[in-house]
C-alpha cells in the first residue's frame, strides 16, 4: 500500500523558514518522480516544486524560486522542502505526491497519483 505522511508544518512569522518531510512507503520510492502541492484557503491546489526520480532535476512555481528547495534521500524515502524567506501568501496546507508514472517528471496535478494527508503552514505576525 502506497502512503505518503507528512510533517514539518506550524505558525513561522513572515521571513522565517520551515522544512517540511514527506516519508513515503510501499513503492521504490528511488523510481518516481515527486512534488509539492499546496492549497491555500479558497484557492484551488497549486504546484510548488517536484524532483526527479534520480533526483538532480527540480523544478519550482515562480512563486517560491529562489525561496524554496526541495531534495530527496532515498536512503529514507524522504521527500523534503526546505522553506525561507516565508511570506504571508505562501499560507496553504501542503502535499507531498507521487507522480503516477515511473521516470517521468511533471507539473501537472491530474499526473500525480498519491497524496499525503497535508500539513498546515501558517505565516503569520
């Protein structure tokens, strides 16, 4: 059974920094690509970041380049996004995801197949 968890969110004041973990089980995690989504109160889900299944290619919204990096340790088939310079817009409960395809990469939401529960991350003074 595929299962993606999340944890690493809370309250962080504008400026600060969070890093989020997503540890997945029950696929070789080391054969997908993965991603961060984030929806935010009234908005629609949106694509924050994904990298590769090998890892060494990301890609990032405009939104959060330069803010936000996401790694991977497939020693612990972990999906991580390092989070700085946090702003109040960047308020969303985020989403760890499993692309549906095996070495394939993509920004689009209906391409990915799991999802974890999310985690809340409020920027707020």
């Amino acid at each position: 059974e595929v299962q993606l968890v999340e944890s690493g969110g809370g309250l962080v004041q504008p400026g600060g920094s969070l890093r989020l973990s997503c540890a997945a089980s029950g696929f070789t995690f080391s054969s997908y690509s993965m991603a961060w989504f984030r929806q935010a109160p009234g908005k629609e889900r949106e694509f924050v970041a994904a990298i590769r299944w090998g890892g060494g290619i990301t890609r990032y919204a405009d939104s959060v380049k330069g803010r936000f990096t996401i790694s991977r340790l497939s020693a612990k088939n972990a999906v991580y996004l390092q989070m700085n310079s946090l702003k109040p817009e960047d308020t969303a409960v985020y989403y760890c995801s499993r692309h549906r395809s095996i070495t394939t990469m993509s920004r689009e939401e209906y391409e990915y197949d799991y999802w974890g529960q999310g985690t809340q991350v409020t920027v707020s003074s």
